[in-house]
C-alpha cells in the first residue's frame, strides 16, 4: 500500500496536533502512474484496457470529530476539472473499492451517493483520466466533514455545487495524486 501525504488538517493553539491524516491505493503510488483500467472509456479508440472503474483508495488517521467523508477527484492540468464526487460515505468506512458503482446511490459503501458528471460521458460516479494527447495530473481528496449528511445535495446537484458543499463542511482533508 502506498501513503500520500498529510494536506489540510486544522488545528487548534489550544488542542494537540492531530495524528496524520494519509490517503493511499494499492493501484498507484503517490505521483504514480494511474494503470489503464482506471482511464475513461470515452473519446474513442477501443482500448480494452480502459474500464472507467475508480480505484480502490484507503485513508486513516481522520480527525476524531469527523461524521461523514467525501471524495473529490480533479484534473490539476485542466482547469481543476472535477472527474468524481462521492459524499455521505458513513465514518465507519475507511476505504473504498474498486470500481464504486455509476448509480447515485452505490450499494457499496451504504447511504454514500454520487454526483452526476456531465462531459465526454455523462453518468453518475467516476469518470477516470481522458487525457489522450497529453499527461495530466490528476487529485484525489479524502475530506472529514463535520456534517454526517449532506443534505443540501441531491441527485441533480453539479460538481461544483458538491466540491462547495465538501469543502464547507470539511474539518481535515488527504490526498492522493496520479499521472495519466
């Protein structure tokens, strides 16, 4: 498993430092290269390489207060482009799988839910890199929220609109970068 680096976490004059807050996935390491099942099916060519499944990530280390966290996924070389937003994964989760689901509520993991990504392919949950002329980085960030819900969110919600949302609530965030 490969551990990115601790970003964000707040804290307090009065309160002791937190412990890290790390993201990780076994598919790629920090600043790795992002393997082919996690790049975006769209654009053409039929590379069967490409499934468009996310990666499994894993985090450990969140502040204690945390309710709930989310993902945010961006290109950093395209204007920040958002690729992925999951919000509302319960504080008992710790991880993710492998190809979360493209519905607005995945079974896995329970009461989570996805945004709808409009672009080159248009459905709910992940769009991996689509990047096909050029090597982009792209930004995976867990993000504790004080919140257990997002309840201002719903299923026509925009990327942007969700990242706002996450970013308010969140009290400590880790990330994770790949190439592709």
């Amino acid at each position: 498993m490969f551990v990115a680096w601790l970003v964000g976490v707040p804290t307090t004059a009065s309160a002791a430092a937190p412990a890290a807050f790390a993201l990780s996935s076994t598919a790629f390491a920090n600043g790795g290269l992002i393997p082919k099942i996690h790049e975006c099916t769209s654009g053409g060519g039929n590379d069967p390489g490409k499934k468009n499944e996310s990666p499994p990530l894993a985090w450990s280390g969140a502040p204690t207060a945390a309710k709930s966290y989310a993902i945010v996924m961006r290109d950093l070389d395209n204007a920040n482009l958002i690729h992925w937003v999951v919000y509302d994964i319960p504080v008992s989760a710790t991880s993710l799988p492998q190809n979360v689901a493209h519905v607005y509520q995945p079974p896995v993991p329970a009461g989570a839910r996805q945004v709808y990504y409009r672009g080159s392919a248009s459905l709910f949950g992940y769009q991996g890199p689509c990047s096909p002329s050029t090597v982009n980085t792209y930004e995976f960030v867990v993000h504790a929220l004080n919140q257990a819900s997002l309840t201002t969110l719903n299923s026509n919600s925009s990327t942007q609109t969700a990242a706002k949302a996450i970013t308010a609530a969140s009290i400590g965030s880790a990330r994770i970068t790949g190439e592709s």
